[in-house]
C-alpha cells in the first residue's frame, strides 16, 4: 500500500513540477513504434523549420504498473520550448503484467521507441544526432537505462525522482562516456520510494567516473536547491542544449 501511495504522490508531484500552463497538442498520436505490445504508441510534437529539430523523449511514471504519456501533455517543457524549436515524443510501454513481471524486457522495449524515432527522423523533421531523455520515477530509471545502458544516440538526461531500483538497475550501467545527467528529487528521506540518496549516488558515481551530472531537490530532500531566480526546466534545457552542441534560444 505504501509503495502505491508513493506511485500517486508521485503523479501529484509530476503535475506541479511540469504543469504551469497548457501546451501545445501533439502533432501526432498514437504512433506505433513496435506490434509487440497494445501500449507500443507514442505522440510526437514536431517543428517546422528549415533544419532538424533537437528531440526530448518523455517516459511516465507509475512503478512499471501504470501511468500514460498524457501525463506530459502540460508540460512546461513544451510549452516554453517547442516554440523555440524543440520537438518533443512521449512514450507509452508495456507494464510488469505485459512482461511477466520482467524489468529488464520493459527497459529494453523502451528502446525500440529511441530506435523507432531515429529511424524516422526525416519523416518527423528529427535531427536524430541530438535526441535527450527524460521521466519520472519509473520514468526515470527508463532514462537512465537509455542514456548508460544502450548504444543508442543519447545525449543527455533528466531524472525527475530517482526511485528505488536506482542502485540494481542505474549505477551498475554508469559509464564514461555516457550521457550528460540532471537529477531532481524533491522528496525528504521519508519518501522510501523516492529517497534522495538514490540521486546521490548517482551523481557520486558520475563524478567518479567523469560524467557531466547536476543534481537539485527541495529543502527537505537536503540536495541543492535550485539557484534563487532560476528554473528546474530551464537547468535541464541548458544541459540538454549544450550536450546538442546548440546554443540556447534566449
């Protein structure tokens, strides 16, 4: 019950940290990425411009049992950067139920979508050289798996409350080389789940290994605040642009 309790808290705080005014509508929904699972869609948010446009993949939350990449609709993301260019995909994937109960097939389906979008990047006006990730708890796992354990195309990413399963899944995949890393854990160490020393161990291993990683919480989590007068979303938008090899719009 607990563990459920926390997939909900989680959903809450997703909603306050991406939801700050409405977004643009996908360009394209229900895309099938893979015939292997019903939940193989995606929704992809696409630019018109001259050149291909960066991509920011989003993975939902909800402990591999649930959640929906509607969860991203309102993303401030979105809605400050797609204006600017960015185009932007949120991933549905099959759960524990569809996998019997199997983490590692997940992690590695999540992957066909990577693939997929890469594989069309003309189609979307992709530029498929500069692709980051993100998501929330389960969500962030996923992002970290896609960024340390392929070898797909991933520059970059930001995990939004690193979860349990952090030191299984996450910190053995840690590699020079990797993608760049952003964590935000804003929950106290009350939160089993969602306990700050998983971000903390991740940003102890990227600095041992020499991967570029930041990490910020809330007052509670005792991770570093956000800087006075900036925002989460511009911090990752900043990484994200600089592991493109883009300067960011101002």
């Amino acid at each position: 019950m607990n563990k459920q309790i926390g997939v909900w808290a989680t959903a809450a705080i997703l909603a306050g940290l991406l939801s700050a005014g409405h977004a643009a509508e996908p360009t394209h929904t229900d895309v099938r990425y893979s015939k292997k699972f019903e939940r193989s869609v995606l929704d992809i948010w696409t630019v018109e411009s001259d050149k291909p446009a960066p991509l920011v993949v989003y993975f939902h939350g909800g402990g591999f049992k649930a959640g929906d990449k509607r969860h991203f609709y309102r993303s401030e993301f979105i809605r400050k950067y797609h204006p600017k260019g960015v185009a932007f995909a949120s991933v549905n994937y099959p759960f524990l139920e569809h996998t019997d109960k199997s983490y590692a097939a997940i992690l590695a389906h999540t992957a066909e979508a990577i693939t997929f979008l890469a594989a069309n990047a003309k189609k979307y006006n992709i530029d498929a050289s500069r692709i980051s990730v993100t998501g929330s708890s389960a969500g962030a796992l996923i992002s970290g798996y896609l960024g340390h354990g392929t070898k797909l195309p991933i520059r970059s990413v930001f995990a939004h409350q690193q979860p349990m399963g952090t030191p299984a899944l996450i910190l053995p995949l840690l590699h020079r080389g990797g993608a760049a890393m952003v964590l935000f854990n804003s929950s106290g160490p009350n939160d089993r789940v969602h306990h700050p020393d998983n971000a903390a161990a991740v940003k102890r291993r990227c600095d041992q290994i020499g991967v570029f990683c930041v990490v910020h919480g809330s007052k509670q989590s005792g991770l570093p605040e956000v800087p006075e007068g900036e925002d989460i979303h511009d911090i990752v938008m900043k990484v994200f642009y600089k592991s493109w090899k883009l300067t960011p719009p101002e």
